[in-house]
C-alpha cells in the first residue's frame, strides 16, 4: 500500500521542515497541520492494508490509496525543494556554515520562495479532502502501532547466532541428504548430473547447499563452485563466476584475461581448466530448458568422477534420464506432516524447548496442515508466531486468514501470500528497509555494511539515543533476519553480519509491492523514453524494460548493476536532471569520470565509485554539504581535494586501491592522500585508508570523537607519540589498523596509557621493538595482526590470556626461534597464522590450549622440519594451510611414508601453497602425486 511512503514523510522530511520553518514566516503552523493529517490517513492505510491482503478493497479504495502515495511524493519534493532554493542562495554568498543566520537578516528573493511556501500551503487543503474521502470510503483508523508497539522496542536477543541457523536444514532432510552424498562421491567416474526438482519453497537450494558444504564433499573434490542461475542470467556473467569461483577453491587467482573474454573463449577456458581435476558444479534455480544443452560442453568428461547438481522448479528443465543414463533426477518430497509439524514448533517455541503448550496444539496442526509441508512457508509463519504473545485468540485470528488466503489460490501462489503475512506485521520503519530489497538483483549476496548505509542514506533508520544509526540499522537487520525473510549468507568468526540475500519466493512479495518505494528495475538499453515515474532506480543488464533518457525531477535514488557499458550522456543525465538526488552508487558501474556538475545534488547523502575506473573527483564534490557515505574503495582516486574537509555530515570515508600481482607488502593496499583540515569532519565513524601526511594531521585525528574504524598508514617513527595521544580521545574507535612508512620503519607506539576501550580489531604494520604494555588492557579485543613487527620476545606468551581474541596473524612478527602456547592458552581463537617466520625451528603446543581453533596457517618458515608438537590435539581444527615449507617438513607429512602423518590426519583439509608470482599460488592437497613429484625435482 503507501504506508511507508506516508511514514517516511513523517518522520524524516516534515521533521526537517519543522527545523526550516523558522525561515519563512507562516509556514510552521501548516507544517503542524500536514502532519497532523497524514498521521491520521497513516491510521487509515491499516485498514486499506488488511483490505487488500483479503482481496476487499474496491477500485475506488484502490485509487485513494494511489491518490495518498502520490500526494506523500508531491510534500517530499516540495520539501527538498524549499531547502533547495535557500541552499542555493547560501552557496550565493560563499558561506554554508552561516546560513541560517544569513537568511534571517536578508531578504532573499522573496518570490519564489513564497511560491513554494504557497504549494506547502495547498498541500495541507488537499490532504483534508483526502483524509475526508477515506471517512466516506468506510476506512477504519486503525492505530499504527496497535499490533507493532512491542515491534518497535529493540531487540537484544543473546541467541541471536542461533537464529542464523536455517531450521530446514536441522529437520527432514537427513534422507536425502545422505542419499544425495552418497551419490555425489560415489559411483562411477563418469561426469553425472544430478537434479533436485519440485516447487517453490520446498527446500531444494537448502538440502543441496546443506550436501555442498558437508565435509566429504569438500575433501572429496579438487574444486567447486556454486552459481545462482535465476531467470534473467547472462551466460559470459555465468561463465566468468564459475570460472572465478573455481580458482578460488583452490586458492588461486583467475586470470584477468577472462573479464574480456567471450562466451566461446570463456567455455574453452573454463574447460581447459578443469581438464584434469574432478570437480563439483552446482546450478541454483535454473529455469532455462536449453541451459545445459549449451554449456555442458564447457565441462569436460576426464574419467575422474566429476559431479554436476541442478536445482529447479521445472522438471522439463532437468537433463532428462532418457537421454542419458548418467543424468539423473530427484523429484524432492514435501516435509511428512509430522516433521513439519516438528519444524514448526522448534521455530516456534524456543523458549519452551521446541515443546507445544496444550492450548495451542489443535491450532499449531491446522496451521502446518495449511502449508502444505512447504519449509519456507512453515519457517516464515514459525518465525512470526515466535515472536508474538501466546494467545490463543490471536492465534486463531491468523489461523482463519491463513484458511482464506490457502483455499483461494494454488499451492504455488499461496507462498507469497503467506509470506506476506509477516511483511503487514512489520512495523513501518522495518517495511521499508525490507522492500528494499527489491533494488538488488534476483539471486544477489548484498554486503550488509552497503545495505545499512543505503538505508541509511534513504531515511529509513530512526535515531535512537546513545546509539548510533548504524547500529540501529544493524538491529534492524536482525529482525529480519530473525522473522526469516531475509537470509544470512556470510558472517565472521565474531558472528557479525557480513552478507545476506532475500529467497526469490520472498523477492515476489516485494516486488508486488514495489509501488510502495516507487522503485524500478531498468536497463539502459534502445535508447527509449521511461514515461513511468520511479523515485527509485535499479538499472541493470539483464531486465526487460529499456530506459535511455530520464528527465523526472522526482528520482531520488540510482543503484546500478553489473552494467557492461554507460553512454556518457546517460551519466550525465543523473547530473542535469536529477538535482534531488539523494543516492547515487556506482559500485562497479563502467564509468572513469565524475562530472564537476556532481556539485549540483546538493541534497545527496550517498556516493559510492568502488570498483570504478574514476581516478579524480571534482572540487566541487565539496558542495556536497549533506554527503554522509563516500565510498572509494578500489576506485584509482589517489588523493581528495581539500574541499572535503568542508562536508561536515560525512559518516563513512574508505579509499585504497591494491593489485594481487605484487608480493605482499607493507604498501600492498595503496593509500589516499588527505590535506589538512579534517577536524571539521565531525560525523564521520569510518576513516580508511588515508596517508599520515604530516604530524598537524595526525593531531586532528584525535578531535574525531565518533570514529569507529582508522585506518592510517606511511606513519613514521617521529610521529608515533602524536598519533597515540589523538588515540586516547577516541573513546568509540573499534578498529585500529596502522602501517609504518616501510617494513623497516619502527611504529612509536609505547607512549599510550589508555587504549580505545572498545577496540575490537588491531593490526600493526611495521616494526615493534617491544610489544606495547598497552595490549593486555584490551579486553575487548577479536583481532590482532602483527605484521613485519619482528619481535624479539614470543608475542604468544602475552597474546594468550587475551580472554576474548578470535583472529590472531602473526605475518614477520616474530623474529625467534621458538613460539610456545601454553596449557589453557587462546581459549577462544578460531584463526592462527604464522606466517612468514623465518627464524622459527619449533612450534609446540600444551594440551588444552586452542580448544576452539579452525584454521591454521604455518609459512614460509624454512628452519621449521617438524610439524608442530601437540597439534594432534587441535580436534576442532578444520584447516591447515601451508606456505612454502621445506622438503623435509612436507615429507613428514605425507600419508604414505611420512612418519608425522598421524599428527595431521584428524584435519580434514590440508594443503600446500607453493607461490606462482605475486600473491598468485599453485595449491596441492596431502597426499597429491603432483606434489610429491615437485618435491623429487
């Protein structure tokens, strides 16, 4: 509906006019008055809501509602626009920073600023005949918060880890899971085809990604890659992700000759590649029927057992049994009433340990009878009940409009109904972070860090005291991660959110409603005019609807997807025409140059180049008085002009460029060049990567009270006292990464008393001729990187005690002979990496320490013969990766004669990486005849 449309009216623009109004006398009271009315409508939009999902609502209904979105758009741009014009007068005379009191004491053309206030005046009558003609439309005012007041408190549930787990992989898929494996690494060695059919929402993407990451099929194959298909697909992207996903398996880097590759050249690659190794393929939601019979030649027939695995809803779309007997299809069953009903109340119930009150089991079976043994629906209706109070009542509410919603439509068509079920009990400030989702691509992972400063950008985050919008933002996140729509894909050892997607059952739901941001999908194809107003743009490659040439005011947003190439005047266009641009990300866009007419979108609070050719930005990027993200990442800009420091609402600055065609070093990831001046930045929370140009800039760091993530490198010796002490202000700072001028260069860190208290990320790159006192009063800290800091005592024997610390890289920070871990030693840690040590001769390790470590990685340390004493102990470790290690250490291991095999062979994954050029290796796994021969030369 337009819920949210009006909501963000509300609560983020007439918000801001009631902070402007002082400048115009007159306006403040019809401020007070439009909100008044669009609150009362909002009551109005509840009920228009609940019509709609009943299919209760006439025509007539339908068009006040459309009336409603629409008159919310024409108070948003009058709003940008009055702040507009006296933006625009203030640039006039020079000075931003004294505006306000400028347009107190002059009176600056007058006419047109009384047209606006005039449009805001008229909007207030209009409202008034809407709000009245939704009385006479028989639209009930139903409060906003009845059912979501408890919704809008904060969630700080401790389980929330827990609740990242997908529960259909926990219940009803042992069967096929077990016989799907057992198909996959065994049989004949000829290349099969599996394929896992039946409709939507059954669970077939989680059984094959749950058999995917299993750990005999890791250690079974050479490599894999899994491919989200989707309808709208382009085969070179396809080609290119396998090919990149592949190498990645095996640590290796894909060549960049293969971006430029085509189709034909891409095949021949990938099957060059993989000519020799039996590899595992899986292809996620496949829809095309001639899919396979065109890029099966792309995957060679080497006799060695290679594996390919289909997922579709389409059966027609499975290579079919009769043409081969090596193609095979599975036809995945609904969930047996009883494990559904299981699965059902272990979303459900958590607090009562997965067991069903009485009083709601008659309830409890008819609402998994209704999802027809489906695990998203089951998941998705779990989680909504979760959450809410155990009432009996309210319960059979929802069970009688699950009766309705079930009986009227197919199996297939009642899955987005029921999914729609939790977006209306959404809160209004989670409906619109949730419908934005529908800006990303089908079947694509979405950085978490990108989406909570889009949000962000777009309003949609409320303030909340003592706390920051982005963790705010954060919350948000997990709530609907929490209610099962929104699915994690990624997260760090600490647990934090890294990445995430929307299943494209659940993607129907919101593009059905994607009036309601008024947003778009558009290609830049065939050059033809988009009549249809969007606020909010997606423009992608692979969609079917042309866009060449936009001249609406109205556009807010732009985001932009895997587009091959951008007409100059295209880009142009968002600068000429769309001067109330509010987002604006380029990630990866074809593009090489910002225009300096970027100073005319005043009103823009989100720019990102990351992954763009662009290597200048225009001075005038210092108009940009709202710009609160700026996102530089592996963009070729070396340094920011000056005017920068004149953007006091900037939140979030990143800039560095790297090539993994150069051997790791100190300047691997290049810096940005800033001036003087950046105190004024007063906002920002991120600073990364940016050069310690001189002593006065590194000073100014410390009057940046909000940051939470510095990044700073080329710090010389002589500098080291002033940058500790501009550390001790930083009371927020969480993570720390700091990088000397040269390997050689000593990092002065000593002098700091009081470290950041809430640093939970520290990496130092340069040399330490002490490990700093300071270290052990971090009791926060996850991560640590010692990098070239050549220590002359064992850093581990302070390291250890470090309660909380999960990631430690020791890369040249060591420069002895011996590194010891104690009894009871880094209870915590997951990752450990010793590399690059090259005076090390013995590793020993106590029982009962590292009781949680995952990966290990050891190398290059050429005095080191043996492998390590104790770490047969290591029962949690996953990985064990080895860097360039000598012949005899390598031997040892071997599982043929090596007399230390039996210290390794509880690991389930170890390799040796063997540098080809740069950070380019050749990876071999134990036990590897290829290996073995390399060493004998």
């Amino acid at each position: 509906m337009a819920e949210s449309a009006v909501s963000l009216v509300i609560e983020n623009l007439v918000s801001l006019l009631v902070q402007k109004a002082k400048l115009l006398k007159g306006i403040h009271d019809e401020v007070e008055s439009i909100r008044g009315e669009l609150e009362f409508i909002r009551s109005f939009l509840k009920d228009a809501d609940a019509r709609a999902e009943k299919e209760d609502m006439n025509n007539v209904a339908k068009t006040w509602v459309k009336l409603v979105r629409e008159k919310s758009y024409h108070i948003e741009d009058a709003i940008d626009k009055y702040i507009l014009h006296f933006a625009k007068k203030s640039h006039e005379r020079r000075q931003y920073f004294h505006f306000l009191l400028k347009v107190f004491h002059f009176t600056i053309n007058l006419k047109p600023r009384h047209v606006i206030a005039s449009n805001i005046q008229g909007i207030n009558k209009k409202l008034e005949d809407i709000r009245k003609s939704g009385e006479r439309y028989g639209f009930s005012a139903i409060e906003q918060g009845r059912s979501n007041n408890t919704r809008s408190v904060t969630w700080h549930d401790p389980r929330v880890a827990s609740l990242f787990i997908k529960e259909a992989e926990v219940v009803g898929i042992e069967s096929p899971r077990a016989k799907l494996i057992k198909w996959l690494v065994e049989g004949p060695s000829k290349r099969k085809v599996f394929s896992v059919v039946g409709i939507g929402g059954l669970g077939k993407t989680t059984l094959v990604k749950k058999v995917f990451d299993n750990k005999k099929i890791a250690t079974h194959f050479d490599c894999h890659a899994w491919i989200n298909v989707s309808q709208s697909y382009k085969m070179e992207s396809l080609l290119r992700d396998t090919i990149k996903q592949l190498y990645k398996a095996r640590k290796e880097f894909a060549p960049y000759e293969i971006d430029t590759m085509k189709e034909t050249s891409l095949m021949e690659e990938l099957s060059k590649y993989l000519h020799e190794l039996r590899y595992l393929v899986v292809f996620d939601d496949l829809w095309d029927v001639e899919f396979w019979g065109h890029i099966k030649f792309a995957f060679p027939e080497n006799e060695k057992g290679n594996r390919i695995v289909i997922t579709s809803r389409n059966e027609d779309v499975a290579p079919s049994t009769n043409e081969s007997p090596n193609y095979c299809v599975y036809k995945l069953p609904p969930l047996p009433f009883e494990i559904a009903l299981e699965l059902f109340y272990i979303k459900v119930f958590q607090c009562e340990g997965g067991k069903c009150p009485s009083d709601f089991v008659e309830l409890s079976r008819g609402i998994v009878e209704r999802c027809g043994g489906l695990p998203l629906a089951i998941v998705v209706i779990g989680g909504f009940l979760s959450i809410k109070d155990k009432v009996v009542s309210e319960w059979r509410k929802l069970h009688d409009s699950l009766s309705s919603e079930l009986e009227s439509n197919s199996r297939l068509r009642s899955i987005p109904k029921i999914l729609s079920l939790s977006y209306h009990d959404l809160p209004y400030n989670l409906k619109a972070c949730f419908l934005y989702f529908g800006m990303f691509p089908e079947d694509h992972s979405i950085n978490c860090s990108r989406l909570i400063r889009l949000w962000i950008a777009e309003g949609f985050v409320k303030e909340r005291q003592g706390t920051t919008l982005e963790e705010v933002a954060q919350d948000y996140l997990n709530q609907l991660i929490n209610r099962s729509l929104v699915q994690l894909t990624q997260k760090d050892f600490v647990g934090k959110t890294r990445s995430c997607r929307v299943h494209d059952m659940i993607r129907e739901v919101i593009l059905s409603r994607s009036e309601e941001l008024n947003f778009r999908s558009v290609s830049v194809q065939n050059f033809s005019n988009c009549k249809k107003i969007a606020r909010r743009l997606s423009i992608q490659n692979n969609v079917n609807t042309p866009l060449e040439s936009i001249t609406s005011s109205q556009t807010r947003s732009i985001l932009i997807f895997g587009v091959d190439e951008m007409p100059n005047s295209f880009f142009s266009t968002f600068f000429t025409n769309f001067k109330l641009m509010k987002v604006m990300d380029c990630e990866g866009a074809p593009i090489d140059y910002i225009p300096k007419e970027v100073g005319n979108l005043f009103l823009l609070r989100y720019l990102s180049l990351r992954d763009t050719k662009v290597h200048i930005l225009p001075k005038s990027i210092g108009k940009l008085h709202n710009l609160e993200t700026l996102d530089l990442k592996r963009s070729l800009v070396s340094e920011l002009p000056v005017e920068i420091n004149g953007l006091q609402k900037l939140r979030y600055l990143a800039a560095y460029f790297e090539s993994h065609d150069i051997e790791d070093n100190i300047d691997f990831r290049r810096a940005i060049k800033i001036q003087s001046g950046i105190a004024c930045l007063q906002s920002l929370q991120k600073l990364f990567k940016i050069e310690a140009n001189n002593n006065a800039l590194i000073e100014e760091l410390g009057s940046l009270g909000q940051l939470r993530k510095l990044q700073i490198c080329k710090l010389n010796r002589e500098n080291g006292t002033a940058l500790c002490i501009a550390l001790e202000k930083m009371s927020h700072l969480q993570s720390l990464k700091i990088s000397a001028t040269v390997e050689e260069e000593v990092l002065e860190l000593q002098s700091m008393s009081s470290p950041p208290p809430c640093l939970q990320t520290l990496i130092l790159s340069g040399r330490i001729e002490k490990l700093p006192e300071w270290i052990p009063k971090l009791k926060s800290i996850v991560r640590i990187g010692l990098d070239w800091s050549r220590l002359k005592d064992d850093p581990l024997k302070v390291l250890q005690a470090l309660s909380n610390l999960m990631d430690l890289l020791l890369y040249d920070g060591y420069g002895g002979e011996q590194l010891h871990i104690e009894r009871g030693g880094f209870q915590k840690l997951k990752f450990l990496g010793l590399r690059n040590l090259g005076g090390l001769n013995m590793l020993t390790i106590d029982e009962d320490a590292l009781p949680l470590l995952e990966i290990l990685e050891i190398g290059p340390s050429p005095q080191l013969k043996k492998v390590p004493t104790g770490i047969q102990r290591l029962k949690s470790l996953k990985k064990l990766q080895l860097y360039e290690m000598p012949i005899e250490f390598v031997l040892s291991m071997q599982p043929a004669e090596g007399p230390e095999f039996w210290k390794v062979k509880h690991i389930p994954s170890v390799h040796f990486w063997n540098r080809i050029q740069g950070e380019h290796y050749k990876i071999h796994k134990l036990g590897d005849p290829e290996l073995l021969e390399l060493l004998q030369r």
